[in-house]
C-alpha cells in the first residue's frame, strides 16, 4: 500500500516569505508528527496529532510555526516570515495511533531552503 | 526535552566486521526505545522498539539490547555489509507523552 507521503521535496525560498508543506499520511493511521532536521543536528520533535484530539504543540520553536491537520488525514506545516535558521529537512511521520511504543512511517521529507 | 546521545558519531568498517554503537537516555520516565536505519535519499525505516530493562532484539544480522536502570542501548551489527551503509538512529520516548526524543545518529559506512 501507498506509505506517508510530502510535498513538495524541494523548497528554496526567500527570508521573510511563508511556505506550506504537505503531508499525506498513511490510510487509518490515526497518528500524526512532524519532525525537522537541521545541518548537524538530530530529528527535533515539532508536533503531533492524534485522532480528533488537541496536538502536541510542545516542540514548535516559535510562533512562526503552525500545523493543521483536516479531517483527520493530510497535514500541513505552515512557516511564517521565514528564517534562514528555518532551513533543514522537514520530515512528517504517521502510526496507527499516538502511542510511546508504535512504529512510526516516515515520509521521504520536504528539504527546506531559505534564502 | 529529553537529551538521547549516540556515539560514535560516524563510523567505517571493513566489509564482514561486526560493529556496534550506544545510544544512551534517560532513565526517568523512560518508557521505549526505538532504533531506526536511515539510508541516504530514502525515508527512516524502523528496527526494533523495546520497553523492559533486558530486552533483547534480533533481526538477521542486526540486534539490540536495553538496560534501562542505566540508561543506555547498543545495536550490534554482525559481519557487516554494505547495504548495511547507512545512518542509524535512536529515539527514546517517555511515559508522560508521546514525543519521540531522536540523537544525532550514527553515520556508518561499509567499505567493500
């Protein structure tokens, strides 16, 4: 069947512009996250989302940041005013549901570049 | 925000040596941890999640332990390939939430 996929996978943009990325996750997974990865650095937890409940917001670095996640199925990151810091691998991963021990189904990333 | 390290940072072996690397958590509140393989232009792909102090995980050539009174998790890699190239990660997850807490990885490298 068809895994968790993100779009687009290449984006440059300029500072102080707002990007979208996308996320399909995979069918009846009830769970939801995005991830980044900055040069050097390891997958930095953002958000999660779970069924119908609130997200986990807890690892958004700043306002700028938000997600939204419709009918309980595709997910959007939405970056405002862009940052130069901003540029990394956006990875968005889904599993049967929001649970310390399930498997998680990563995404092939979104690469961000702000110029 | 929980701080998972893992060590070496990278790594090169000769094709057919058995390598291992450490991921240390930590141990308050742990709940799991996780290993994932992520080869280069492709998604992270999960190897095993363990929960109790002790476990042991095989799969093939890969395997895993866990000791969580201290904190710490080796992957083993027996007789190494190159398919086997790639960046190992770790992920811990505590029994307060469903965040997964990711290192830095392993970079390992197989030379023919």
């Amino acid at each position: 069947g068809a895994g968790v996929s993100q779009s687009p996978s290449n984006k440059v943009t300029e500072k102080g512009k707002d990007v979208e990325l996308r996320c399909d996750p995979i069918s009846g997974h009830t769970a939801l996250y995005w991830y980044r990865q900055s040069l050097g650095q390891g997958l930095e937890f953002l958000i999660y989302f779970q069924g119908n409940s609130a997200p986990d917001k807890s690892g958004l670095p700043s306002d700028r940041f938000s997600a939204e996640r419709t009918g309980g199925s595709v997910s959007t990151l939405t970056i405002q005013r862009t940052q130069q810091e901003d540029s990394a691998v956006y990875l968005c991963a889904s599993s049967l549901a929001a649970a310390s021990y399930n498997e998680q189904f990563f995404g092939p990333g979104t690469r961000l570049t702000v110029l | 925000i929980l701080n998972v390290e893992q060590s070496p940072q990278s790594l090169h072996v000769q094709e057919g040596d058995s390598t291992n690397f450490t991921c240390s958590f930590p141990s308050s509140n742990f709940y799991a941890l996780h290993w994932y393989r992520w080869e280069t232009a492709k998604s992270p792909e999960a190897l095993f999640v363990m929960t109790l102090n002790g476990d042991e995980k095989k799969k093939g050539r890969i395997s895993a332990t866990l000791n969580t009174k201290e904190g710490y998790s080796y992957l083993y890699i027996k007789g190494s390939q190159p398919e086997d190239s790639a960046t190992y990660l770790c992920a811990s997850t505590p029994n307060t939430g469903n965040q997964f807490y990711f290192g830095t990885g392993t970079s390992l490298t197989v030379i023919p």
